[in-house]
C-alpha cells in the first residue's frame, strides 16, 4: 500500500458504512455502485504501478446532478472522494491513499454540442481524449492538445492536471484553450463558467482554478474547450544528432527557418529509443544515435511544407548537426515514429519499477540531470534515460531499478528536486503533484505561494474531503 510506503497517516475522514452504500444506491443505479474487491481494484492502482490504494467503494455518476448529491453527502459525513478520470495520470493523484471512495467519470462520455465556425466544444468530462480528437477531426479541427495516453485520459482528467503533451509549443497550455468548465464543489454546490466565448472579462477567472489543480478544489463535471483546424499538410523528421548541445542548435534552426509550421519539437536520448523498440518490438527507421529529434509540421500546403522540412534536413547535415534523418508525409510512417516517441513512458514498465520525474529546466541545463543521476546511482539502476518536450523545456526522467528499495528513493529524493530548485527549475513541469510529491512542492513554490495554496483549499472544501494527501504538503 501507498500509505505504508511512503509512510503517510489517515486524516480523520469518517468510514463508509452499509448505510452510506444502500444510499448511494438511491442516488445511483445499484449497477453504478462497485463494492466487490475485485470490481474495485484496478481503481486503486496508478497506471505506473507506484501507488496502491485501499478502496472499497467506487461510484459512477452520469450527471452533473449525481455529482452534486454524492459530494453534498460526503461533506456532510466527513468521507473523503478520490475523482477517478482514465487513471493514466503518473504523480499517484487519481488513485485513493486509504479508503477514499473513488467516484469515476467514466459514465459521463456525452458530446453536448460543437460550433464548427468558432471551433467550440462542449462535453462531459469523462470523454476520452482520443474519441473527441476522431470527432473532431470528421469536422475539420483537432483538439489542441494530444498525449501518448490519449486513448484512455478524459479530457476531465487532462483539464484536472492541466496536461501539456507533445504539441504545447504549437497550441499552447490548457489555460488558453479552455473556453470555460462547469465544476462541484465539495459541498455539492455547481459552478457554472461552462461559456463557449474566447473573451469574457466578468470579474475573477473562475476556470482557472480548476485547470491544473488535481482535483482537490473542485470536480470538473463539462468542459468548453476551443479546436483548432485540422492541418492539411503534415510531416515528420526523425533525425539522429551526436549530442545534446547540437539539438539546442537544431531546435534554434528549426524555429528560424520552418517557423509557423512548427507543431513540435521532441527530443530522446539513446536509451529511450533503443529500450523502446527493443521492450515493444518497434522498429526504429534510422538506426542507432547517441540522440534523436523528432519533429513535426503542420501546415497547410503538403508540397511546400515537406520541402522546406527536407530543405531543413540537408542542410543541417551539411552543417553536421544532423548524423542521419528520415523526412516523409506518409500518415503510416508517420504513425511509426510516433509511436517510439509516444511508447517509452509504457516501455519502462516491463524492465522493472519505475522513479518517474517531469522537470522544467533552462534549456542549457535541459539534459544535465541525466548524466549527474546515472553517476550518483550507477549499478544500482538498470537505465537512467531522458527524453521530453524540447520547446517546452520540459523533460522526463525515467530511472528503472530492478525493484522498489528505500535505498534508491532516498539516492534519488529529495536530491533531484535540490538540483532542479538550484537550476531554477520546476519539479514538476506538466503531470502534477499528486500523492507523489507535495513534499517537494517547496522546491518549486515560495512559503507565501504555498499559504495562499491552503487558503483556497480552505475556502473551497473545508473539510478538506476533496482528493486527500494530495499537491498540498501536510502543514
Ligand atoms: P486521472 O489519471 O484519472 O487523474 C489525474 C488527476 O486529475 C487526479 O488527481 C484526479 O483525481 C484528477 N481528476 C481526474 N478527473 C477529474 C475531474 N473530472 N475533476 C476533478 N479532478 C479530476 N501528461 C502530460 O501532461 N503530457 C503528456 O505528454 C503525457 N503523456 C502521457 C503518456 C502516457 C502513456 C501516460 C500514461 C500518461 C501521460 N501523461 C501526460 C500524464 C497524465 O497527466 C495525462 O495522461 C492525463 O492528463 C490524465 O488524465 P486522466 O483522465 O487519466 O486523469
Ligand atoms: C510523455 O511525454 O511521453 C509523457 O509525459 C509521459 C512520460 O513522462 O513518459
Ligand atoms: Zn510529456
């Protein structure tokens, strides 16, 4: 279990009784009511497997209405609420600690309506990411962002931890793109900012309170969100670059001379690429480099856009930046060097147990982590790799040991965080805080931030029932 892992203490929450399940059977059909142990357990583990929770109790609620009956009850009670969304978020935030009860979006799918002229759509919560992109996408636009876990992440969930993902640098963040959200809070009260307008100046920016903060100030319910248009034109570079400093250069070159086309800017070493075709059997089109750039355009005319990217490749192996690249349009051979790119997070799953860290650093210090961590560690972990989002500064480091030990947590944490903290970073650039790190949370957030952090939480769920040990550091 989580709590006996990293040693945390039950809050003083109440205990579910037989009485609270019979009632939440009047408010949900008996079917939307999990209490068998098996039917419950995939609720309580994280999808990287670090977090374990005990559960007994998961609701499904289709409305809005649902939502806000559940949550008024257990204000009233003291029980606290873990919101489940598609449970790929990797900072243990969507998995209950103790007994929480998990109340899942999974039932609230429904598209509510979509304006193809202003690109406005509005929907449930728990819609998967990759159903609203394919509708979307029938009608001419793409939703504005796009994750490896888009497939299973609900745009609830994505709203929630306010993710970044692999085209933030073209798009932007979920706080320019959300038109507005319709949110309970612990008491049950529904706010409603579910506006579809891009300008709305009307006092304090409510939405923005619920974007990113993991589910402890409010419970996103429906979300307005803006599409932008589907590109016409499309294509992928994959290129293999000698190192690190070279793909700084690559990334300067590339913003100068594709400019508006530029839809993202990916960066893996060796051992994120290699491990990932080797564990998933995919094949890689380049062979092997110390480090590799995949990037992307979108545009709008297919002849031009793939001639300057090609233009691009030349001349940068001229200039021998480039070691070696492939350039091509194909929707197939595109999808094939995405999906090296989009597997290594799953990659690392099957070699062993996973640290998982998603720092923000200058881009000069954006690989230095790396090499400092495969030192401190050395035999002790089986890979040390980094990969990430280049044009956001943002990059993933994954260290696998062959299993969980004390030991190598406490090699790893609180140290990584202090190099992060001494290089002016951010501990955690786009997948939150969760259960896994409030106690980091310092390195990143000064004491006044962090007090104001309380008082909101004070103010908006004061029995504080709203995903429990989680982002906020006990105080
Ligand atoms: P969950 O994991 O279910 O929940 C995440 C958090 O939000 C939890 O704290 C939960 O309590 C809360 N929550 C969920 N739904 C609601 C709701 N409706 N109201 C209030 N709180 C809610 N993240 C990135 O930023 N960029 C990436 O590129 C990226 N790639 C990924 C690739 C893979 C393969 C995986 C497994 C994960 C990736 N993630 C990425 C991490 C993850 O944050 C996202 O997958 C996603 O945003 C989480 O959505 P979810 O529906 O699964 O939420
Ligand atoms: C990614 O960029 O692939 C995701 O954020 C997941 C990960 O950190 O592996
Ligand atoms: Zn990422």
């Amino acid at each position: 279990f989580s709590s006996e892992k990293y040693k945390v203490k039950r809050k003083p929450f109440g205990t579910i009784e037989a009485s609270d399940v019979d009632y939440f059977k009047t408010v949900l059909s008996e079917d939307r009511v999990l209490t068998d142990d098996n039917d419950v357990l995939p609720f309580n583990i994280d999808w990287i497997k670090n977090c374990r929770g005990q559960s007994k109790l998961v609701l499904k609620p289709k409305t809005t209405q649902e939502v806000s009956t559940i949550l008024k009850y257990c204000n009233q009670k003291r029980l606290a609420v873990c919101p489940q969304g598609g449970n790929t978020g990797l900072v243990g935030g969507s998995v209950p600690v103790f007994d929480e009860i998990v109340l899942s979006f999974m039932l609230m799918n429904k598209i509510i309506s979509f304006d193809e002229i202003s690109g406005a759509l509005i929907c449930e919560a728990g819609c998967i990411l990759e159903n609203l992109d394919n509708y979307v996408r029938e009608r001419n636009l793409i939703m504005p962002l796009d994750l490896g876990a888009k497939g299973s992440c609900h745009i609830g969930g994505n709203i929630s931890t306010n993710a970044g993902g692999l085209r933030l640098l073209r798009y932007g963040n979920l706080h320019g793109s959300v038109l507005g959200v319709e949110a309970v809070k612990a008491d049950g009260t529904v706010i409603d900012c579910l506006k579809s307008l891009k300008k709305d100046n009307t006092g304090y920016h409510l939405k923005h309170l619920f974007i990113g903060s993991e589910g402890t100030l409010g419970l996103v319910t429906k979300v307005a969100i803006h599409c932008p248009a589907l590109p016409k034109a499309v294509s992928v570079g994959f290129f293999g670059v000698e190192k690190f400093e070279d793909i700084l250069r690559l990334y300067a070159n590339a913003k100068s001379s594709l400019g508006e086309i530029l839809s993202a800017f990916e960066m893996a070493d060796n051992d994120s690429i290699s491990s990932t075709a080797k564990n998933l059997k995919l094949p890689n089109p380049i062979s092997d480099y110390p480090f590799y750039v995949l990037l992307e355009t979108h545009g709008s005319d297919e002849a031009h856009d793939s001639e300057k990217l090609t233009r691009f490749l030349e001349k940068e192996m001229e200039s021998g930046l480039i070691l070696d690249g492939t350039v091509t349009s194909d929707p197939a051979k595109m999808q094939t060097i995405w999906n090296l790119r989009e597997n290594i997070a799953a990659a690392g799953l099957v070699e062993g147990y996973m640290f998982k860290y998603d720092v923000s650093l200058p881009l000069r210090n954006y690989y230095s982590l790396v090499p400092l961590l495969r030192q401190r560690l050395g035999a002790k972990a089986s890979r040390v790799y980094g990969y990430g989002h280049v044009g956001d500064g943002n990059i993933h480091i994954n260290v696998i040991v062959p299993k969980y030990s004390p030991e190598a947590s406490s090699m790893l944490e609180p140290y990584i965080f202090e190099e992060v903290a001494k290089l002016k970073g951010s501990i955690s650039a786009e997948h939150g805080v969760g259960f896994r790190k409030p106690q980091f949370i310092h390195y990143s957030k000064d004491a006044n931030a962090l007090q104001l952090m309380q008082q909101l939480k004070q103010l908006m769920d004061p029995n504080g029932i709203l995903n429990p040990y989680k982002v906020l550091p006990e105080i």
